[in-house]
C-alpha cells in the first residue's frame, strides 16, 4: 500500500491507496472516483499493514481506497462497513474525526 502523511492547519491528512489503483478511474451510479497520482502516489512510501493502521490512528482526515487498504481500516475498527463506497469493484472511504 502507499501511504502520504500531510500535517495541515486542520490536523493529520493521511492517504492510503492500494498499490495497483493510483492512476486508475472507478465509477458508480453516483460518483467517478480517480486515484490521482500526485495526491496518492507523490511523497508516499510503501507501508504495511501495522504503519497504515498507526497513521490511520492519529488522523483527523483520511481517504482510503482499494480493497485491501479498505478492508484493513475495517478490520481495525477505523471505518464502517457500512460507509464503504465501491466503484467498479474497488472500495474507497474517508475518515473525519472531528
């Protein structure tokens, strides 16, 4: 997984995507989603599992997407499934502590 890490005046933005989805388009009946390189993949770091849940953690703001990274962030307890978006067979959700 890549995992981006931004400090902002608003508190911690993480960003999590499966490895395979950067640069790929997904869409539902409702929404496109595109995992934009430069806001996934520039200034990331392959991560594993025990980083992603420690940045997911301490974050106030988070998207997340691919199935995996998703599904982890479920397992953990750090999203619901139940706000889970899948766009043509990838999961994507977002995280806001407030």
């Amino acid at each position: 997984m890549l995992l981006t890490q931004h400090e902002t005046d608003r508190g911690l933005l993480v960003a999590v995507c499966d490895t395979d989805v950067v640069g790929d388009t997904f869409e539902n009946e409702q929404a496109t989603l595109t995992v934009d390189a430069e806001f996934y993949a520039d200034d990331a770091r392959t991560a594993d599992e025990d980083a992603v849940i420690e940045a997911l953690s301490r974050a106030t703001i988070a998207n997340i997407v691919g199935t995996r990274a998703v599904t982890i962030a479920i397992e953990h307890g750090i999203i619901d499934e139940a706000s889970v978006l899948d766009f043509d067979g990838t999961r994507h959700a977002q995280l806001l502590r407030l």
